[in-house]
C-alpha cells in the first residue's frame, strides 16, 4: 500500500489535538516532579521545557523564508522562577500561530533528505508533540495511542526522514530486509537495512506476488510500530518473526 498523502490541515489538527492532550497531562495531578519512565532523567517539568524549546527554535526559524542552517537549537536548563506549563503553553500557541499562517511550501531549513519547506515542520511538530505526550500521560501511569493514521505517518517520517539523515539510536552494523504491517491501517513498509545505509522500497512498484526476503518482521497498531521506532516500547510489544535483532536497527530513540 502506497503512503498516504497528508496536507497542513492534517498535521495542524493533529497538533492542536495532541497540544490539548499534553495540556491536560501537564497540568493535571500528576505532580511536574514526576519522573518520565520513557525519558530516562527527566521529570515532567523537563518534558515541558524541552518541547518548550524545540517551539520556540521552530517559531524562528519557519518564517524567515531560507533554507540557510540556522544557529543550533538551544537546550538550556529551565531558569529558575519559570513555570514551565506556562512556558509551554505560550510557545505552543505561538507555533500554531506560525504554523497555520505560512505557506507549507515556504522555502525552509530541515535537517533530513527532504524538501527544503515549511510543510517539513508541521509535519515533524506534529509528530514531537504526540510521542512527548504519550510520554507526558506515561509521567501518570497510563498513555493513550497515537491516533492511527498519525502514528501510520509516524512510521513513514522516521524511515523516510530520521533514518536517510544518519539520526539512528539502534545498532549501525546490521543488514536485510524488513517488513512492517500497521494492521490498523492496513500499510505495510518494506526496508533494507545495508550497515549504516537504510532503504526504504517504494510499495508502488512491489507486487503481491513477490518475494521480498524479508528477515525480519514486526506487526501491530501503527501507535506500537511508531513508538517502537522512537523506542519507547519494545519491539516484542509487537507480533514479530524472523531475525528481530534487524528491528533494533531502525530505532531512533
């Protein structure tokens, strides 16, 4: 199945859907000093920050109509006296002001082998905010799923984005083929691992009626998949065969 093509409306209802949901889990009764479990050293109040941060380094750089590589994105302790739900909040409504004002096709750095436009940051704002706010609800005990069709693009964007641009967490060294199936929206990408080089198959071309090789598969709610690759769940949180250590390659987190 070939991938979906999503548009700014897309990614900005997502964004405002998962921007309320982290809303709630921010300022809920989990406590800010909370430990998140899914991020090793973190409390909730660093949560905040941190996606603080990435919105306001967005916010600069999305609106200046260049593809020039802008200063690096600050990552800075929270200052004292801040309350970071406030920080957060006025940075996230201030990217939502960004993001739905500018064309999605904007001249615009990204990092990643892909178009040089805006449409790169509503796409990857929406996804941030999604997998830190599984992680914000993870601070309390109980996350929601990435909703299907998102968590499907979740999936796409790390295999088309994250891994081409050499931003892998998981092992380097490994080499095959691997199918995934997102049997909630019934997708299913096929990609080659070659050591550090990653290849991810057009399945326009690939008939059903082909082998593909594969050594290695993993298949489940595309919310499982995407958090898999972001490592926040195991890859045996998923039905998997094969050579499973290949998956271990395609994490980024």
């Amino acid at each position: 199945m070939s991938k979906p093509q999503l548009t700014k409306e897309f990614w900005l209802t997502a964004l405002r859907t998962e921007g309320d949901a982290l809303r709630a889990a921010l300022g809920g009764e989990t406590p800010l000093d909370a430990p998140v479990p899914t991020c090793p050293g973190w409390q909730l109040r660093d949560l905040a920050w941190h996606l603080t941060q990435v919105y306001v380094w967005v916010n600069a750089l999305v609106p200046r109509g260049v593809t020039d590589r802008p200063d690096p994105r600050p990552d800075e302790p929270l200052p004292a006296g801040v309350d970071p739900v406030v920080a957060w909040t006025d940075a996230f409504t201030e990217l939502l002001a960004t993001l739905d004002a500018v064309d999605p096709d904007l001249p615009a750095f990204n990092w990643a082998p892909q178009a040089k436009k805006a449409s790169f940051w509503h796409r990857r704002m929406a996804h941030e905010t999604a997998v830190h706010r599984w992680d914000a609800q993870m601070a309390g005990g109980l996350s929601e799923p990435i909703e299907p069709k998102l968590a499907s693009d979740g999936v796409t964007e790390v295999l088309d984005s994250w891994l081409p641009a050499g931003r892998r967490g998981g092992p380097a060294n490994r080499a095959g083929m691997i199918a995934l199936h997102a049997t909630d929206v019934d997708q299913v990408w096929y990609v080659r691992l070659r050591g550090a080089g990653v290849a991810l198959l057009d399945t326009d071309t690939l008939l059903d009626s082909d082998d593909h090789h594969e050594r290695a598969t993993a298949s489940g709610p595309a919310s499982d998949l995407v958090l898999a690759l972001f490592g926040r769940v195991a890859f045996d949180t998923l039905l998997v065969s094969g050579d499973t250590g290949l998956l271990e390659g395609l994490r980024i987190g």
